[in-house]
C-alpha cells in the first residue's frame, strides 16, 4: 500500500510499515499502550503505514476492522496515528488520515477515529480531514491514570469521498 498527496508544497506519503523502518520518537501522553491487552485469539488485526513527509518517517497509522453486522457490508475500519513531536501542528495529521480514508473508503463504507474528549488537535485534524463529530462514548477508554475516559467518535462515509 502506497498513498501520496500533497501538503503545501510538501509531498505526505503513506506506505505499509515494514521491519527495516526506523521510527521517531512518538512519545505523548495518548500512546500508553498494554502490551497483553487481549489474549491472541481476541486481539484484532492491526495494520500499520509510516507517514512520510518528503521521504522522512514522521509518524505512524493503524488501522482494524470494526464489524457492526453480519454481512461483509457492516465492516468499518478503525483508525489512529501519532506524530512526532516537532512535526505535530503543521496540518500533516489531517492530511494523512484523509489520504489513509480515502483509501479505505474503497474497501469499506465507513471509516471511523475515535479520540480523548480533550484532545482538541485530533478532533480538529478529523474535522480538517472530512471526518464528522458523531457523538461521546462514554468511559470508553481505560488509561494509565486507573480512569475510564470518555471519547469522542468521528467517521467518513463512502459518499463523502470526491469525484
Ligand atoms: C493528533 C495529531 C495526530 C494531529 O496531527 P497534526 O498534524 O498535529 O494536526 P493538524 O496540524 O492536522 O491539525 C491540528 C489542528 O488542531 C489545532 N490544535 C492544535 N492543538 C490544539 C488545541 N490544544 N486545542 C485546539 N486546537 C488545537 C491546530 O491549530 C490545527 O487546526 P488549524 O489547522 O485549524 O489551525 C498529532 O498532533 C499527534 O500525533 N498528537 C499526539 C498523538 C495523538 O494524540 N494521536 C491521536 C490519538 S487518538
């Protein structure tokens, strides 16, 4: 999987993660992570992309399925990433997460990110990327402070797509 797009002037590009990649220090508050959340056989699958800005690594994706029904039709995909701290604030966010939902929109009828009900620069990066505010999902995440958080859900639909 490749993606490219432009970014003032700047080409942001998208590509699968591979095992030669050396990632930047993305250290922030949102990426504590367990390490043995779920047992093997309930974890999803989560695909992961590099960011890159001029052929630099800034930052990287993910991406699983959500299964809202059924039929292959109620699939959604699920959607994050994280930035580099110096390159945080210069629109690369919401260039990426339009380029990757662009993406997936071909395979999916809905792309969805959910994030901290305070953390206004992702909300406003979904916004910048064609994603809609759909509502709170209330103590959703449970965080290292020993706190379920409320999020806030935003998706894209196929319709939203141009052209
Ligand atoms: C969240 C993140 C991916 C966004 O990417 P980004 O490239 O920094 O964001 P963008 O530049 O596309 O857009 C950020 C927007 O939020 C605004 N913003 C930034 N901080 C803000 C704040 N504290 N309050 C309100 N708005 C804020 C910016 O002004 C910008 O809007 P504008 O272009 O209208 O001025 C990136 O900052 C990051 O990696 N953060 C740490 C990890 C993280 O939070 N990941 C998401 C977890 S769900």
């Amino acid at each position: 999987m490749r993606i490219t797009g432009e970014l003032h002037g700047n080409l942001v590009e998208i590509r699968d993660l591979t095992p030669l990649d050396v990632l930047p220090d993305q250290s922030s508050e949102w990426d504590a992570w367990d390490d043995d959340w779920l047992p093997d056989d309930e974890q999803p699958t989560h695909h992961r992309a590099v960011i890159l800005v001029d052929g630099r690594i800034v930052g990287t994706m993910s991406w699983h399925a959500v299964l809202y029904g059924p039929t292959a039709g109620s699939r959604a995909w699920s959607i994050g990433l994280s930035l580099a701290p110096n390159d945080r604030g210069r629109g690369i966010g919401s260039r990426a997460q339009q380029l990757l939902s662009d993406h997936l929109l071909q395979t999916a009828h809905r792309v969805e990110a959910s994030t901290d009900v305070d953390n206004h620069a992702e909300q406003r990066s979904l916004e910048k990327a064609g994603f809609t505010r759909e509502g709170i999902l209330r103590g959703a995440q449970y965080r290292a402070d020993g706190r379920h958080h409320d999020l806030v859900m935003y998706a894209r639909t196929r319709d939203t797509l141009a052209g």
